[in-house]
C-alpha cells in the first residue's frame, strides 16, 4: 500500500534540490480545470434554484385561483347571446381540440401547457380585443379593427373549473359592459396604457370516467385562464358625451377565456376572486413573464398590440384629470342599466 501511495506521489510530484516535494506541471493545470469545472457546476445549480424558486412561488398564486369557491355549477349563459363567424387560422394549425396536446407544468398539473403552440393565435386576437377596449376603442371599434363580426365575449354567471381535490369548482365571474359605444382607458399617472394580460395556463372541459367521457365546460370544450395585471392609477370612462374619471389601485385579476371551434376565443368574464393588490411592480413582472414563459407564451400588453396588430392607444380626452364630476358618472351607469345588468364598468 505505502508503495502504492509513493508511486502515485512520485507521478504527481518530484523532489527539489533542497528535498522538498514540488508539484509537476500537469499537475497544476490539471487541478485548474477541475476547480473551474466545480465553479461551473455550482452556477448551474444555483441558476435552477432560483428558478425553480420562482417557480414554487408562482405556483402558489394559482393554486389561490383554484380554490377561491366550493359549490359547483354547470356553466351557464345569460339569453341573448350573439354566435361569432369562424374565423380562419394559420395554416396547417389544427382547430379540433382532440388535436391538441395538453400537458402539465411545473406550476400546475391543471393548468396545462397546450401544443402545438399556433393554438395561442386564435386567443392572442381575442386577448387583442380586451386590450383595445382598454385603451380608449369602443367595443365596435374593437371589433372592427380586429375582424370579429360580434363581441368575443359571453355574459356568464359562473365558469365550472377543475379544483385542487379533483372535483370541480364554480367560479363565479363578472363581465365588462357590453355596450357597443362604451369607451374606457385604464391609465398610469403619466396617461400611458397600463394594463399588460399573460397565460396562466389552459384545461380541457370533459373527464374520462372508466368508458366514458363527462362533458362539463358547456360549449367550450378548453378554457384559459390568463392573469390581467392592471397597473393603472386612473380609468377615463366615456359614453354618448359624457366622460367621468376615477381613481384606481393597481390590482391582478383573472380572465378566463374559452374556446368555441375554427380557431375561435371568447372572454367567458373575470373571476371575482381572488383579486390581488399589486405592492411590487417589478416582482409582478417577473412572476407574469416566468409563468407565460413556461406555458410557451409572453405577456400581452400595449406595444404588443401595436407591433402585432398595429393599433395604438387612442388619445384620451383633453384635461381628463379633471373630470370627476359625479353627475357624469351618473349618466354614464344609467345609459349602460338601459342596455344591460350585472356588467363591470
């Protein structure tokens, strides 16, 4: 064995002429590239937890959103509802859902990831819909500029999505007025469009029970969720004349969004909870665009719409910092009751 080790301490080492053990050369670099390999290693380790923490974190939040209700309901439409025309979709993207592959991610195993990702086309344009009736288009302008015949949207009472239990929950929603001439701009107090929308990841609406298959999501047989991230200070509300600003908290809300066939989206209307006070920017941020990064996706806010669809925020009315005046306000509810209950300003 002590021949061994001198053997092996021979190979790595000479003597000096003093006597002295020297380490060779080879040695020496030797012990450099594995030291640099180990520094390597620990970034690459370090690097994946924080992203995993990040992760972790994220998944928290939408396991809020799962289990915000308990009773369960089917989902179910007001009268009156208007059908979309289809639309066309990229080429070669299938538009039959039983085409799709849904797979769980590290955030969620019921908020799965949808492939092939040209799905997200038909959502984007309904998504570019919400974002230009939040940046001073009427909702017929909207329509118009973006080629929909009728507003993407449905006037739900509640949305049935899965739960945390493997049961099912009924999320009760709200939706937006959907007066063709209401217009409305969320603004942040240099008057910029402040609202910026990413996905949270998407479900399929039916479960396989032994030989057969339970359809529960009504028409829509796959529903998003997407996360609204509000970051405006003030929303200028006008209609028929009258113009009417309040003041506001930046907040996150969440959006569901389901899908009807030939590449079609519609806004099934915003859960009424949970909705969350956004403290931190910067973190919001980085949580929105790490979670729509894992689903394949980016967030959706005003330069997105710009570069893709080429519409820009409508300027909105002169001196609308001033315009608080009540009885506005007031005229602007009672034009909206005449044409429709239950809807959000």
């Amino acid at each position: 064995m002590k021949s061994l080790w001198k053997t092996i301490l021979d190979g790595l080492t000479y003597k000096d002429l003093v006597g002295k053990r020297q380490p060779r050369a080879y040695t020496v670099i030797t012990g450099l590239i594995l030291l640099l390999l180990l520094m390597a290693g620990g970034m690459a380790w370090f690097n994946r937890y924080v992203l995993m923490r990040a992760v972790k974190t994220t998944a928290v939040t939408i396991q809020t959103t799962q289990i915000s209700v308990s009773a369960t309901v089917q989902v179910t439409e007001t009268k009156g509802t208007t059908q979309l025309a289809p639309d066309a979709t990229s080429d070669g993207c299938p538009t039959d859902p039983a085409g799709w592959s849904l797979t769980a991610t590290l955030v969620s195993n019921h908020y799965n990831l949808i492939q092939p990702a040209c799905v997200y086309q038909g959502l984007e344009r309904t998504i570019a819909w919400a974002l230009a009736v939040r940046e001073g288009y009427s909702r017929a302008q909207a329509m118009q500029q973006l080629g929909f015949t009728q507003m993407p949207m449905r006037q739900l009472q509640a949305v049935t999505v899965p739960s945390n239990a493997k049961g099912l929950d009924a999320v009760p929603v709200s939706f937006i007025p959907p007066n063709p001439d209401f217009t409305e701009w969320r603004l942040n107090a240099n008057g910029a469009a402040a609202v910026t929308y990413a996905l949270r990841g998407c479900f399929r609406t039916s479960t396989v029970v032994g030989n057969r298959v339970e359809i529960w999501g009504g028409d829509y047989p796959v529903i998003c969720l997407v996360v609204e991230d509000a970051e405006n200070t003030h929303i200028v509300y006008s209609l028929n004349d009258h113009t009417y600003t309040s003041t506001a908290k930046p907040m996150r809300s969440f959006l569901l969004f389901g899908y009807l066939s030939d590449g079609l989206w519609v806004w099934l209307g915003t859960q009424d909870d949970p909705k969350m006070e956004i403290t931190d920017p910067l973190a919001n941020a980085n949580d929105r665009l790490t979670v729509a990064t894992l689903y394949d996706s980016y967030p959706w806010d005003a330069k997105w719409l710009m570069n893709t669809y080429h519409l820009i925020m409508q300027p909105p009315p002169v001196h609308w910092q001033t315009m608080t005046d009540e009885n506005e306000k007031q005229a602007i509810l009672n034009e909206l009751s005449v044409s429709q209950t239950g809807a959000t300003p």
